[in-house]
C-alpha cells in the first residue's frame, strides 16, 4: 500500500481528491493538509463531507509526512505552496503530484530543482480528456499549418485566482510547438483599443470568468471560408482527481524527474 497525503484538503480538489482516493487500489490516504485556521473539521472525510474516516488533517506537510515511508503528496494548492511542498518532498523523499497552476519562472524553477531529487508529476490538467486534446491540437495544428488562426478561449468559475488557466496556456504552447512559434513571443494574452490587424504568427489566448462553471476550453483554427473548434467541457472535478489519484499510483517508485500526463498515460512517444 502506498500512503498518500493531499495537500490543501478542504479545497475544491482537495475535497474531491478525498472521495476519489476512497477504495482507490493500492493507495492508502494517510493524512490531509491544509493551512492553520483553514479546516473546519481535524479529519479529512469530514471535510470531504463523508464523515469521519480516520484521516487526521494536519497543519504542515512536514508534520503529515512524519513516520511514512515512501509517501507519495497530491498538491492542489497554488503555485507557491507547490514550490516549498515540492522541496519538502525532495529532503524527505516523498514522490509528487502537482496540479496547482499559475507558476512564476522562479516557482517553477524551484519545482524542476526539486525533480533532479524525487519524482514529480506536473500538469495543469489531469484529466484523459484534456490530455487528448492536447494531443488533438497539436494534430490539428500540424496538419492546418500556417493558412489558420489560432485562437484559444477559456472559462472558469469566479473563485480561480490565476488567468489564463494553465490548461490554455498549455494548449497555446502545443499549437506554438507545432507551427514552429515561440510562446514567449507569440501568445497574445487580451486586446484591447487600436491594436492593428491580426498577425499571422500570434496566437490569442482569453479568458472568461463567471459562476460555477468548472472549466471549459476550445481551440479555434480559423481559415478563409471554414473553422475548425476543438472544446472540452469539464462538468465536475472527479475527472482532474482521478487523473491525480492515476498519477499517483504510477508515479510511486519511479526515478527522479519531472514528468506529466502524457508520460502517466503512456503519450509520450507521440510527442
Ligand atoms: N491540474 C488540474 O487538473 C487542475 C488544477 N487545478 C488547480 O489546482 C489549484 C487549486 O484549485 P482549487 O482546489 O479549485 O482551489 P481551492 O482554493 O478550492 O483550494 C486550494 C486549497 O489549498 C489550500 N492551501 C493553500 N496553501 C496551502 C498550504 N501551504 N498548505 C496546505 N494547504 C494550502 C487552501 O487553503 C485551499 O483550501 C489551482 O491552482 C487550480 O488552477 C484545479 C483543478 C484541476
Ligand atoms: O482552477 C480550476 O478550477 C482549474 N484549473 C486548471 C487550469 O488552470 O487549467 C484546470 C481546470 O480547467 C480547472
């Protein structure tokens, strides 16, 4: 049996990620996390509404990870917390998943350091289906080439804090990939006022904000007298938790590195 400790318990995935890890095969939830003051309840099923379930809610990660062996973390938190979660780890051994997006150059650097050390699996979205459609896209864009736009478009719910989604972000980045662009360069973040006609290079990425919806996500490739829309709709979280519990699984005892999705679910050699 695997123990496994998910940070940020009370949260929307944490939550989630409690449910999903019930009679999960092979893996054992051994403690939550969540910031002092944050958690209504000490034991991590009642937080996810299941009642009491044994599972002790601790304040640090370090205290949770005290007498594991082996341990693998589940962190949806924000960047920062997954930055300083991920060094702790790699001084104590303990294997990763990451979710959180919204990273900084410096905050992902810190996760890479900390990679050369443990296995961590990093990636903005962990459902199969999103992962599809990167691989989608990146097909789509490969065989479109330069003769359409492309444009991505997102919406989430009015509590995420960091825009756009990771998951556009990622989505801008396979298209760039393909079509020989620069991310760094190319990605066109809002317009707003004279900003000129379109060029050809850019790729827009905006973002949409409202209510409860829990993550949606198309790609436009928009040619003269034809469009092509690639769209995911997330209609609850369990999907992006299984995917985590997935990662989880496979990621124990795997040597030090930074992996993602398309390594857990065996995509990589079509990259
Ligand atoms: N990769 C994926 O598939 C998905 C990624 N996400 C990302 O996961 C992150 C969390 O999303 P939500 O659950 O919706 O947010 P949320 O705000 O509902 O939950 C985050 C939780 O983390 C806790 N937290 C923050 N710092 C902490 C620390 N140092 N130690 C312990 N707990 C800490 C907060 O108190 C909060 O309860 C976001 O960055 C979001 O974009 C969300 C859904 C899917
Ligand atoms: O904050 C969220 O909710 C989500 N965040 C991820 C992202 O930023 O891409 C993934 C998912 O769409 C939900």
């Amino acid at each position: 049996m695997i123990d496994v400790v998910v940070t940020g318990a009370a949260g929307r995935m944490g939550t989630t990620l409690v449910r999903c890890l019930q009679g999960a095969e092979g893996l054992r939830l051994a403690a939550g996390v969540e910031r002092p003051g944050q958690a209504r309840f000490e034991d991590a099923g009642e937080l996810a509404g299941l009642g009491r379930l044994g599972v002790p809610v601790k304040d640090s990660l370090a205290a949770a990870l005290d007498g594991l062996a082996r341990p693998v973390v589940i962190d949806f938190t924000s960047h920062e917390a997954s930055a300083a979660h991920a060094e702790l780890c790699a001084a104590r051994g303990a294997g990763l998943v990451i979710g959180s997006t919204g990273f900084t150059p410096e905050t992902k650097a810190r996760v890479q350091a900390a990679a050369a050390r443990i296995p961590v699996v990093l990636s903005p979205n962990m459902s199969v289906g999103v992962n599809a459609v990167f691989a989608l896209v990146r097909e789509a864009a490969r065989i479109l080439g330069d003769g359409y736009d492309v444009e991505v478009l997102e919406m989430h719910h009015n509590r995420k804090k960091d825009a756009p989604s990771g998951t556009a972000l990622r989505l801008a980045e396979v298209a760039a990939e393909a079509l020989s662009r620069d991310p760094r360069q190319d990605l066109v973040y809002a317009r707003h006022g004279l900003v000129g006609e379109r060029t050809k290079r850019e790729i827009g990425v905006q973002t949409l904000r409202g209510g409860d919806v829990v993550g949606e996500h198309t790609v436009f490739f928009v040619g003269e007298g034809e469009r092509i829309e690639i769209s995911h709709r997330a209609t609850s979280r369990d999907q992006f938790a299984r995917g985590a519990v997935r990662a989880a699984a496979w990621v124990a005892g795997r040597p030090p590195g930074l992996y993602d999705m398309f390594d857990v679910l065996g995509l990589r050699s079509g990259r």
